[in-house]
C-alpha cells in the first residue's frame, strides 16, 4: 500500500516554523530533524526560541552557549541553572558565559548558581542584554560591575538596559546607583543582599519604580543606609538586621502598599528600662461588616526590658529619632508590643504616646503584652484614659 501523503511538510515554511515556535523549547523543534528532509535543520531558522539548561556543568553550559549563537537566531527565554558542585569559578570565566548569553539577545534570562559554587571575589563584567525585559540572577557573594557598551543611545547617555521591566537579583554585589540609572523602564526591582556583608548602602533612584523588594538576612556590622527615591513608587517591602546605626531616606510621594522591618541585635535606642528591638511599619486593609473599607498605615514597635547596666546615652532624642526615620509614610494605627516579664509599663508607653509624631498621628493604638511566651492581646484601658487625659490637657 502507499504511504499517506505528508501534508504537513509540504506547507510553506513560514507556517512550519510557527508550529516549530509553539513546541516551546529549543529541544522539541531541533528533534523535529529526525521526521524528513524537509524539517532537517528548519530549527535553526526560528526567530524566537526557548532554551533551558538545567543541572549541567559549568563547562558544559559554556559550550551549549556557543553553539547556541547563530545569525539570526534570538533566545526568547533562557534559562541557566548550574549544576550542584562545589568550587570556585574564575571571575573572567564567568564573564565569558555571560558575554555568550548577551549574544542569544535573550527577552527573559534566569541565571542561578548553586550555593556552594562560588565566583572568584574579583568583579564580574555584565554586559549589556539590550533586549530582556526580565532578568533573574541567583548566586553567592558575586560581584558585579556594568559593562555600558552603547546598543541605543538616549539624550546621547548609552542606556544598556532600555528594555527592562523586571529585575531580581539574590547574592549580587552592584553598585545599585549606578546600575538603575541604565534601565529607565523599570518597574519591579527585588534584591536580596543575605551573606553580602560588605554591601552596606542601598541607593534605589529610579523614575519608572513600582514596586521595590529588599531583604538583608545577615546582621550589618558597620553603618548603613537605605535610600529610595521613587516618585511612582507604589508598593515598598523591606526587612534588615542591624547592629549599628542605619540611616534611611524614603522619597516616594505615592507610596499605598508598605511592609517594612528593622530589627536590631541588640537594643541600641531605648527609654530608661526599655530597650526597641524591633520597628515595623504595614499596610493593614480595611474591613468593614459590609463594605471595603480605606487602608490605613501602622506603626509597629517591640519594646522589651534591658540588663540595669545598660544605658542610652541622649535617650529621648535619639529614640524618638529613631523611630521618625522609620516613618517611610504618614500613619493613623500603633502596634506597641511589650514584653514587660512583671515590668511597671504605664510611664514608658504614657511616654512614647507624647512624642510629636505619634502624638499629632495616632488614630488607633493596640497593645499587645508578651509573658512567658504567652501572648494576651488587650487593650490598656488604663493607659488609653490617661493618654486621653494627656490630649485634653493639652
């Protein structure tokens, strides 16, 4: 009997190659070789493809690079993840990997090494990927500097970048005030600096920044700052450890969505007694019986009692100015968490309802009182009536 006639291969080829661009990897279209003549190679004439490489050697992931490159071939997405081993990688081969995957002109790249596989701490060039508008790195203590090579030039300053939207970087040392100034379309920025012990400053200056995500896992042992200025900024999470004194500048005039923690070691600002452990600011979404009520932003402070040996020197000032720089926005709510282990509390929290800001701010105040590791949430009756008395006299 004869064969069926093959109907598909004899279509026209701009029609194969988008059946071949909807399989989705660069894999399933080049395994399509195999079916005839006719598909042999037809692959490699895709605009647009997919390519993972997962779980393969370092030096393996160099060479399916290489290859890779072809004239006319783009990489929509790329996806590298390093295979698990444990070394060190020389910060000029890193960067060749790298200068590969630019050659792909990849729309997305997701580039993650294992944790115990480190780049040599000397700086690692990343060059320009003119046409991604999303990039994820993952790595550990990698150092990054920016390679401007001009791909499109805007008020005649190079803009390497001028495509990206969505950034995330996790274990990357870059200097982020030089480095945002080259993606004027950014929207979403989220940085992890966990185990990067010596980035102490973050400065965020951004025109087109949404949304903002910071993390610092580790404890900062030396002072550091923390500064954003967004004037679209709309939604702000930030978490630190601290040790020393952190300085912070928020500049975003619409900001509507904030989650924000600052904890320290060991408390450094207090009141007498009282020592701040931590300090903490949210968006808390209003709710109503039948309706959806405003948001409103609150204030979150943990106080707990200190050894009778220490001592805060210029105690008013520097705890009330401690607590003002965390304000990133106006607030009406105070969460005021007291670990008190059979401590007099009625003067202290009397105390911190007089100062300025919160005095002229507070709406609505909730105490909650932490012993022995129970936690009983009530409301200080006692304290709310003298605090009323306090406003009235005033």
């Amino acid at each position: 009997s004869e064969r069926p006639a093959d109907l598909i291969s004899v279509l026209p080829e701009d029609l194969l190659l988008q059946i071949l661009e909807h399989l989705g990897s660069a894999r399933a279209a080049a395994g399509t070789s195999l079916l005839s003549r006719r598909w042999r190679g037809l692959w490699t004439r895709l605009p647009s493809l997919t390519l993972s490489l997962h779980d393969l050697p370092f030096g393996s992931i160099q060479t399916a690079l290489h290859r890779a490159a072809r004239p006319g071939v783009y990489i929509y997405h790329l996806n590298i993840r390093v295979a698990g081993q444990a070394g060190m990688i020389g910060s000029g081969s890193f960067s060749s990997l790298l200068l590969n995957a630019a050659s792909l002109s990849p729309v997305e790249l997701r580039l993650a090494l294992p944790r115990n596989l480190q780049v040599s701490c000397m700086d690692v060039t990343l060059p320009s990927f003119h046409r991604a508008t999303s990039m994820d790195l993952r790595a550990r203590a990698l150092h990054l500097t920016v390679f401007a090579k001009p791909h499109a030039v805007s008020n005649g300053c190079y803009v390497p970048f001028r495509s990206l939207e969505r950034l995330s970087l996790s274990g990357c040392h870059i200097d982020l005030a030089t480095f945002i100034p080259f993606c004027p379309r950014l929207r979403v920025l989220q940085v992890n600096t966990t185990g990067l012990i010596d980035m102490g400053n973050i400065a965020i200056h951004s025109a087109s920044l949404e949304e903002l995500v910071v993390e610092h896992g580790n404890r900062w042992t030396r002072r550091a700052h923390v500064s954003v200025d967004s004037p679209v900024l709309k939604q702000l999470t930030a978490s630190f450890h601290a040790c020393g004194n952190i300085g912070v500048s928020i500049l975003a005039p619409m900001l509507d969505k904030v989650w924000w923690r600052c904890s320290y070691a060991k408390p450094i600002y207090g009141l007498g007694l009282w020592g701040l452990s931590e300090v903490g600011f949210n968006t808390d979404a209003g709710r109503g019986a039948c309706v959806q009520l405003p948001s409103v932003h609150v204030l979150s402070l943990h106080i707990s009692p200190v050894q009778d040996s220490v001592s805060f020197p210029n105690a008013d000032l520097s705890f009330a100015a401690e607590i003002d720089k965390h304000m990133v926005t106006n607030f009406s709510g105070l969460d005021l968490h007291l670990s008190t282990k059979g401590h007099m509390f009625g003067t202290f929290v009397l105390h911190l309802l007089g100062m300025h800001r919160i005095h002229t701010a507070l709406r609505n105040l909730k105490i909650v009182l932490l012993r022995s590791e129970v936690i009983y949430r009530t409301l200080c009756l006692c304290i709310w009536n003298i605090y009323m008395q306090y406003m009235f006299s005033q």
